[in-house]
C-alpha cells in the first residue's frame, strides 16, 4: 500500500508543461553566460558596423553612376572630412603636449642673461649664505662683463678655465687674479672645497677690478 502511495505521488508530481512556461524555461535558459562566450563585444559589434558602413559607402563611390540613384561621392566626402577632422584633432592634442613638454624642459624666462642680473643673483645667495653659488654667479658676471664690453667675444659653453685663458690673454696684467679665481671655484664646484664669505669677497674684489680694466692698459692703470 505505501508503495502504491508512493509511485502515486511520484505520478501527480509530474504534470505537463504549457507552452507559455516552457518559452520562459527556454529564455531563462539561453540567458545564462555559457551560451554567450564566444559573443562578439558591443565595441566589436560596432567597429564591424562601421566596417560595413565604410565597405558600402566606398562600394557606391566605385559603382558606375544610375539615373536617380544616390551619389556614393556625397557620402564618400563626408567620410573624408570626418576623417581630416579626426587627424586634425589628434594633432592638435599631440602639439598640446609637445607645448607643454617643451615648457617644463625651457629654462626660466627669468634666469640672469646680464653681468648685473648675474651680480644680483650672487648678492641673493650671499645673503643667504649659499656660498657656492654665490662664487658661481660671481664668476658668470665676471664672464658675461667681459663680453658685454667686447673684450670677449660671447660664446655659450665657455669654461672656467677658458675664461681664466682669453681674458687673461686680453688683459695681461690681472691674468693672475683671473686664474686665482678661477682655481677657487674649480676647488669649490669640482674638488669638494668648502664656500666661504671670504672666497666669494677674493671674487668681488676681482670682479670690481676688472670692470675698471681695459685692454692695453699697463699693469697697475686702474688703481
């Protein structure tokens, strides 16, 4: 008896399934990830699209012209200045950036170009007590004077010990206080030697003294 019962119950379990239900059971289905894989991606579904347009525009471009029929010219144009338009502005965004590069590696529009802007600067690390680069600036006025008045020629990269050389060879008579100066920044930016207030005043004192200097002038004629 309880067997009966059983297989009954087992019986009225299975009931037939509508057709409405059935499509439901089916969609739920299909839904699911598995069958979805191997989908193209809406970014490839559209870059196919655009494929499709692109190969039917240039299809009625090539097309002998009909009576009536839609000029594949009109449409190939309008591809052609979208396309003019997209380069124009990846250009201009990449000349953005190449501006923009370009003013981060310039130099300072502000950066001492005269022996006073440079004597300025000295002042400012002196008072500061930056040693080292006062001596520095000290020098490039020293440099820059010169060529200001055309003792020197101008000349960018000149070193140290090539002013110490021409300017010594155009005025004989401070020659060697041009390499004692010379030597006492080379001792201070490339052999370790610390910066004092005196070193930089020795560079002051020079500095003075060659401003008063002219070529040809004999040792002594411009105390």
């Amino acid at each position: 008896m309880m067997g009966v019962r059983a297989t009954i119950g087992i019986a009225m379990s299975v009931e037939p399934i509508g057709r409405d239900e059935a499509r439901e059971l089916a969609r739920r289905e299909l839904d699911k990830g598995i069958y979805h894989r191997d989908e193209p991606s809406w970014l490839e579904r559209a870059w196919q699209s655009f494929g499709d347009w692109l190969r039917e525009i240039f299809g009625k471009a090539a097309a002998p012209p009909s009576p009536g029929a839609e000029s594949g010219w009109a449409s190939l144009a309008v591809v052609f200045v979208l396309l003019v338009a997209a380069v124009a502005v990846v250009a201009w965004l990449m000349r953005g950036r190449r501006n923009i590069r370009a003013a981060a590696q310039a130099p300072p529009q502000d950066r001492p170009s005269t022996a006073d802007d440079h004597r300025r600067a000295a002042e400012r690390h002196a008072a500061a007590g930056r040693w080292a680069q006062a001596v520095r600036e000290r020098l490039r006025a020293i440099a820059r004077d010169l060529e200001e008045r055309l003792i020197l020629a101008p000349r960018p990269g000149r070193t140290a010990d090539e002013l110490a050389a021409e300017a010594g060879a155009a005025l004989p008579e401070h020659a060697e206080r041009l390499r004692a100066g010379v030597r006492l920044f080379n001792d201070i930016w490339y052999g370790n030697r610390p910066a004092t207030a005196e070193g930089y005043a020795a560079l002051v004192a020079l500095d003075e003294e060659l401003r008063a200097a002219r070529p040809g002038e004999p040792s002594g004629a411009s105390a």
